[in-house]
C-alpha cells in the first residue's frame, strides 16, 4: 500500500509519523514500520486524483 504521510515534527522527535489511512483518517504508528518514496510530482498527483 502507499499512505500519505502528514507533516508532523512533535511525533518525527519519538520517531513515530502521522499516517492517513484508506478512510481518511489519519493516526501515529512508528516510522520503522514504513519505506519512505519521495515520488515524481507527475505520480503523486496521479495517486492524488485517484483516491
């Protein structure tokens, strides 16, 4: 799956970040559970337009 991740610099200090799941709704889970991409903006508004 790709989750967007929201910028939060309170949860990045515990190594943890803010992700939005398939609802909507956003929650804090540890950063080691996840690979960061940093996407093409061409792909990221592709993923943006289809959710």
């Amino acid at each position: 799956m790709i989750y967007q991740v929201m910028p939060d610099e309170s949860a990045a200090k515990s190594n943890y970040v803010r992700v939005v799941d398939n609802e909507g709704e956003d929650y804090l889970y540890p950063a080691k559970y996840f690979m960061f991409l940093d996407l093409p903006d061409e792909i990221e508004r592709a993923l943006s337009r289809a959710a």
